[in-house]
C-alpha cells in the first residue's frame, strides 16, 4: 500500500473521529451547521444517545415551572416523583407511586388485601351511591340507563393521579385491612323512629327495579304485590338483616338466648297506600318502606323506570323515591357498649352487662352489644375505674363521655390527629378534600400512642402532608422541603390567593424539592455537570452543560466526553474545567 493512501485513510479516520456532530447524533437526530445534533422525539444528549421519559402532571412543580399566580402541576418528566432511566427511557418510580410516568399513587403493597379495588378519585366519584345525599330521586320511562349523572363529578388536578381503595362492602382501611364491626342503636337513649322512604309509581305495564347501596333487585312486575316487593328487597345482601347480613352467622349457638328472629323477616316492611293492591298503577300508587333494621342516616332507593309502560300517549311512566321521614335511632359501633376489634369485625361486649341485640334493646343476632343483659346490675359505667379515667360517666344512662383525644365505650382507646381527607366522595363539584379524616385517610391509627402511621409517601402529624421525597433524608439532604405556595413563591408568584378555591386545595399539603445549587432532580439526588461554551459554535457564546461536547453523569456530575474533546480552561483553550470545552488537535497520522 502506497504512503499517499495510507495519509489518505488516516485523515478519514481522524475526520470521523471530528465528525460534524458527537457520534453522528448516534443516529437518532440531525447535524446543523453548527455541529449541533438535534435530537428526534424522546432521545436526548449532545449525542442523541439518551431516552428521554415519559411525561405527566408534576406532583410538586419546579418553581421555574409555576409560571403565574394558580399555575401547578404543569407536565415533567417522571410527574417529579421518579428518576429517568437514559438507557431505556423507563421512569424509576420513588416508593408510593406508579405508571409509565409516575403519575399515580400506588394503591401499597397489600392491593387492597383482596377487599377492595384500586381506584382514582375520578372513578370513585363516578361510582358514588346515587342514592347519597339526596332527599329525592325520580325516574321517567326512557331508553337511556336511568341517572347517567352522577352525584358529583371530579375533575381537579388530581383526579387521575390521586388512587385509593375502594373497599368492599364491610371493609375499610387505606388498604381496607380492616373490618366493619356491627352498628345499632344505644339501648339508654330514647330514640325509637326508623327511616321511611315514599316511593310513586305511575304506570300500568312493564317493570321497575330498585337499587340500595349499589344492589339492584330482580324486576318488579307493574302489578307486584306488597310482599314480592318485600321479599325482592330483602334478597339484597346491601340491606341491614336482608340475605347479606349475618353478623355472628358462624357463631349462632354462643349467642343469647333466645336468638331474635326479627332479622330474617322483618328487616323491612312494605305498605301501599289507599287500599292499593299492586305497586303501579295509571293514574298512580304510593308505597311506604320502612327499614327496620337500617338505623341512622342510610341512602335512598335509587329507581329504575326503563321498562315501565302506561297505556296512555300523553302520560310518562314514572317512579320517584323520596325521603318520608329520618331516624332518630343511633347507627353507633357497638351500639356505644362494647369494643370494636377491627381485624374480626366483632364486637367486645362486656358478657355480664350487655350483649348482642334485635335494634330494639331484646336479644337477638346483630352483634353490636344493644341490649342490656341485666339490667339491675348495671350501676355505672365501663372502666377499672369509671371510664378509666378519660372522661366523665352520665351517672343516668353509664356512658362515658370521654376526653379530647380519648374513644370508645370505656375512654380506653387514644384517637390521632384528624386532617382532610386525601381520598373520599366529592363534597362538591371538583370539591374532594374538605370532610376531615383520622390520619387522613392516609394511615392507621395506634390505639395505645394516639400516633397515626402513614402509608409510603405521607407524612405528618395527622399524614396530611404529601411528604418530599429523599432516601436519608428530605429532598436528600441537598434542597429545601417548601409547600406548593411556597414553590411559587419561590418564582414570585402566589399559587393560592382565594381560601376556598377548590383547585388549589393543596397549597400547603402537597410539598416538594427546590435543590441547592449544584444538584437537581426531583429529590435533590442528581446533580448537574459543568457548563461552557461549545468550541465548535464560533460565532455565537453560549452555555451548554458538558459544552454541548459531552454526556452528564448525573450521579458524580462529571462530565464523560465525546470523542475529540477535553477539559478547557473556560475559554475555549485546554485546561483544567472538566466541561468538554476544549477541541482536542488532530493528532499526526502514522505511517
């Protein structure tokens, strides 16, 4: 070979080495004029060799992100609660919280214990009990599903982002880990009406259903008789003492004697109006369904006139509920006279005093320590010492009244710090945070302590707090910890100016990291590398980190850089700043 072709090959390989841009932009970007690769969607770096991350709405912005007064959560990679894998461009999710992004809460490590299913604030809005806080419902003959609006919708920041349990039926707890004990009335107390729903119908043809609790009977023939009526509600397995509720089942023969059997059958009753003889009717049928066995305040019949007819053009079917009269009969954990274990759902009733009750104060099978087992030898009320000295004992109906920050039938039990609740029904359109909580709805309560502890990335007293993130410490001990009002200050701006607005609810519940210099990331973790001025933009000053020349190494902040380029001394010439501002000479070619 020739020492001209060897010259040749050895200035191709020393200007490939120069190439126009850092490894040719690794194929994922193009060369300007100015040797400068721009990147293709979701790659990044001097060299286009890095994955960019998914995007979501930052949980705590940045405050350079909050860019006027009420602005937050604005998108960023890895929602800032995540560290961006470059190589595969995977978010590394900070303990607590999930999706391609970051962008949820993660429901914890027990998914609910099987209780329950983990859902956003959005979907547990949508599923609400139609026959919530209402007073009246009413339904006309249509072919749309009846009540396709909801109670209250929720569309606030947090929406999607914010999940939950969404327990079962008996169940509850963050993780629903825990289980209902049975309610009923306190024997002393005078309270003795129950809730009496009115229902209308109008109608002479087709069928209507009835829903309690999300349960939804069988159809009802225009024309059903009070008892089918009756019957088909107490199939429901949502209804007090219906074909759902047993709650000693297991334990029947160790209950008092004699078992009541009012649960069975009369847990509700049925009453048409007038003489009346079918639940429908053209010109109209008034029913009354009294719950006996449903005390306090208990949702409404939700009702389903889709398949209802009338034999008149001009009139439209219709079935309404509405709310006839309350109860004034406690729904109270075990009836206020025995202990709630909340991992078996029974009740600890004090054997020689009171016992599980009808709802009426006689013996029967609810569990819930309403009734009074010998009246005469009660004298005063639970305790070593009367309400074990937590509270004060009504010397006429021998029940504590017990101090701040003491619970239960004998004041034995500590209560923890109350805070809004992170995860709960609307109370409002968007409105989702204002009904106070135990621990927030974000922990589980230390009987014994008083101490709330919280579930993975809550914090506070009261787990109020959307903790900042950090392994050692918050925001890894290298920024400030600041409230989302205090992030736009941070950028002189106010992200709360109106108490109740309902957007930014969480000025001073959610927090996250503004870093010290030098270190960035959403915990503060990473740091940055040295900036310049990049040697082969000539007529512009710029600066770039790693001069544009490089790849940050995040974890060290050093600066690895491409072939061709080294350490400058700030101004283009070699020297000791490692920031790849330096353009290495070409070396001579071998021969």
């Amino acid at each position: 070979m020739s020492k001209l072709l060897l010259i040749i090959i050895s200035v191709v390989e020393a200007r490939e080495r120069y190439s126009p841009c850092p490894n040719s932009c690794s194929g994922h970007g193009l060369c300007d004029a100015w040797h400068v690769c721009h990147c293709a969607d979701t790659y990044q770096g001097a060299d286009c060799s890095q994955r960019t991350c998914p995007y979501g709405p930052a949980w705590a912005d940045h405050p350079e992100q909050i860019t006027g007064d009420g602005v937050g959560h604005q998108p960023a990679e890895c929602s800032r609660r995540g560290v961006c894998d470059r190589l595969g461009g995977t978010c590394v999710c900070g303990v607590g919280f999930e999706g391609a992004a970051c962008e949820r809460r993660a429901c914890g490590p027990l998914l609910c214990t099987g209780r329950g299913v983990c859902r956003s604030l959005r979907e547990k809005a949508l599923r609400r009990d139609l026959g919530d806080s209402r007073s009246s419902l009413s339904h006309f003959h249509s072919a749309d599903p009846p009540f396709s609006a909801p109670v209250q919708t929720y569309n606030a920041w947090d929406a999607t982002m914010m999940h939950g349990c969404d327990c079962d039926k008996g169940f509850w707890g963050p993780n629903c880990e825990f289980v209902e004990c049975p309610r009923g009335d306190d024997p002393y107390t005078s309270g003795s009406r129950v809730v009496q729903q009115m229902l209308v119908c109008m109608g002479d043809g087709g069928s209507v259903a009835l829903s309690f609790r999300g349960a939804t009977t069988r159809p009802l023939a225009w024309d059903s008789s009070s008892a089918t009526v009756r019957a088909a509600l107490l199939e429901l397995p949502t209804l007090r003492g219906g074909a759902g509720d047993e709650a000693f089942g297991d334990q029947r023969e160790m209950l008092p004697r004699p078992l009541n059997a009012q649960l069975t059958g009369r847990a509700v009753s049925v009453l048409y109006d007038n003489g009346a003889t079918t639940l429908c009717a053209a010109s109209g049928v008034t029913a009354v369904i009294q719950f006996n066995q449903d005390f306090g305040d208990i949702p409404l019949l939700v009702p389903d006139a889709t398949d209802l007819t009338h034999s008149s053009i001009i009139i439209s079917p219709s079935l309404a509920v509405a709310l006839k009269q309350t109860s004034d009969k406690e729904d109270a954990v075990c009836s206020n006279r025995g202990l709630c274990d909340p991992l078996s759902g029974r009740c600890a009733c004090d054997g020689e005093f009171w016992g599980s009750s009808d709802g009426y104060g006689m013996r029967g099978s609810r569990g819930d320590c309403g009734v009074a087992v010998n009246l005469a030898s009660i004298t005063g009320c639970p305790g070593d010492i009367p309400c074990n000295g937590h509270g004060v004992c009504d010397e006429e109906t021998f029940a504590c009244g017990c101090e701040e920050g003491w619970r239960a039938a004998d004041c034995s039990e500590r209560t923890c710090p109350y805070g809004p609740a992170w995860y709960a029904y609307p109370t409002a359109t968007d409105v989702a945070h204002v009904n106070r909580e135990e621990c927030s709805g974000m922990g589980t309560c230390d009987r014994t302590l008083g101490v709330c502890f919280c579930q993975d990335g809550f914090s506070g007293a009261a787990c109020d707090v959307l903790a900042c993130p950090g392994e050692t410490a918050p925001c890894s001990g290298h920024g400030q910890c600041l409230t989302m009002q205090q992030l736009a200050q941070a950028n002189g701006f106010t992200y709360r100016s109106t108490p109740d607005d309902a957007y930014t609810w969480d000025a001073d519940a959610v927090r996250g990291c503004r870093c010290d210099e030098g270190f960035r990331g959403y915990d503060c973790s990473l740091r940055f590398c040295p900036f310049g001025d990049d040697p082969l933009t000539t007529a512009v000053v710029d600066s770039k980190e790693c001069s544009g020349r490089g790849l940050c190494d995040e974890m060290t902040g050093t600066c690895v850089c491409v072939e061709g380029f080294g350490s400058s001394d700030g101004k283009g010439k070699k020297g000791t700043i490692q920031d790849c501002g330096f353009k290495l000479p070409l070396s001579a070619p071998v021969i």
